[in-house]
C-alpha cells in the first residue's frame, strides 16, 4: 500500500530520475507503527475545510501546486490562488503532490522571491 501511496504522491519525472526513491520510501514508512495509521488517515481526511478563510489573508502568499499532482487536482489550486487577495499561482511542470522534494530549486527560487519582493506585482 505505501508504495501505491508513493506513486500518488510522486511526480513520475521525479520517480524516473530517481529510481531507487520508491523503494527507499516504502521501506521508511513500512517501518511506522501500524497503530497510528489509523490516526494518520483521520489527519487527513478529517481536516476541516477552511477554503472560506483564505479570503481574509492579508499576507502576500504564493501557491506551489504540481503540474503531475495525482492527489490534489490543479483546479484546486487555481481555487485557492484565486481566493486569496494578491495571491500567485506557481504551477511547477512534472512536479507531484511534492514540489520541495521533487524540485527544490524552484519552490526555494519562488520563496526566495516571495520574501524579497512581497506583493508579487
């Protein structure tokens, strides 16, 4: 299951650039305890929907979203980006549901620029 998982949330570029990553990953969480899987699965699918909320952020906010995401669809990202005031949308191509592992250089690169320059403009 966990290496059914993996495959969800790992863009397949990433999973071919690193082939031994699926395995390596699969062992890691086969070694969790299975008594807290169940409490992990509530983690994430119980958490509440706070879509309403993004509205009010007055913060300058970038929303990092992988083109080859299998768990969430981009539309939800367009979504959210769309929801909050000044908002930038960073669609990263063959990225998954993990763009800081999968392309660190250009979540960092649009962080970076998200701290410098505030408002994108």
């Amino acid at each position: 299951m966990a290496g059914q998982v993996g495959g969800l949330l790992i863009g397949k570029a990433f999973l071919q650039a690193h082939p031994t990553f699926l395995g390596e990953w699969t062992k890691a969480v086969s070694n969790y305890a299975l008594k807290e899987m169940p409490a992990v699965g509530r983690a994430v699918t119980g958490r509440p929907n706070n879509t309403q909320v993004a509205a009010q952020l007055g913060v300058p906010t970038v929303v990092i979203h992988g083109e080859d995401d299998a768990a969430i669809p981009m539309e939800t990202a367009v979504q959210l980006a769309n929801r909050i005031p000044h908002a930038r949308l960073v669609r990263v191509p063959a990225a998954g549901h993990c763009p800081p592992l999968e392309t660190p250089s250009a979540v960092a690169a649009e962080i970076i620029q998200l701290a410098e320059v505030g408002l994108y403009q």
